[in-house]
C-alpha cells in the first residue's frame, strides 16, 4: 500500500488539506512524498508538530464542551443543537413532526 503523507494526515480529526499542506510546506517536503521515503528528522518534526495541536479526542471534546455551554445559557444555537435542527440557517424543508423527533427533543433539553 502507498501512504501519501498529505492524506495521511488528513485522517486526523481536526486536519484538513489547508493544514495539511502547511505543515508540509513547513518542513519542506513535497506533497506527494510517501511516508515511507521521510527521513527519521522529518518524522519527528511532523510528531512534534502534531502534539503540539489540538487534534483527535482533545478537539472532539472541546466541540462537546462549547455545544454543552451554548444548551446550558439557552441561546437560539444551544435550542437547535438540542432539538437537532440546523444550526446555521439552513432551511429545514421537511417539516414534518414525528414520535421519533418529539421524543428525542424532550430528552436532549
């Protein structure tokens, strides 16, 4: 199997192709470079790199943590958060009010 770096990281939570690509520009390796052609220097810089964000589990919970805050002051987005609606604007065309739909709104709030 070939590993292309920019989409290996680009699994992480977190790490998108703009980040992605920075941090190899940083480092100066080529965007198609295969993780098995990297020097052990450069392995360790990207490592280093990497802790030093906030990605994966950390990122996942501070997510949480802001979605929880906005419920618990009782703005407008912590209320569609909680009833599962869009957040930022979008329509909601269908519009109809299942059992389903009700009852999980009851439980969230």
């Amino acid at each position: 199997m070939v590993f292309i770096l920019g989409k290996s990281l680009e699994t992480f939570f977190g790490i998108g192709p703009n980040v992605s690509s920075r941090l190899m520009a940083r480092y100066h390796i080529h965007p198609t470079a295969k993780i098995g052609d990297l020097a052990n220097p450069q392995v360790l810089d990207i490592t280093a790199a990497l802790s030093e964000m906030k990605i994966e589990n950390d990122l996942r919970r501070q997510v949480l943590d802001d979605i929880k805050r906005l419920r618990d002051t009782g703005t407008y987005r912590g209320r569609r958060h909680a009833l599962g609606l869009p957040v930022r604007g979008q329509n909601t065309r269908n519009q109809i009010k299942t059992a389903y739909k009700l009852n999980s709104a009851e439980r969230r709030l």
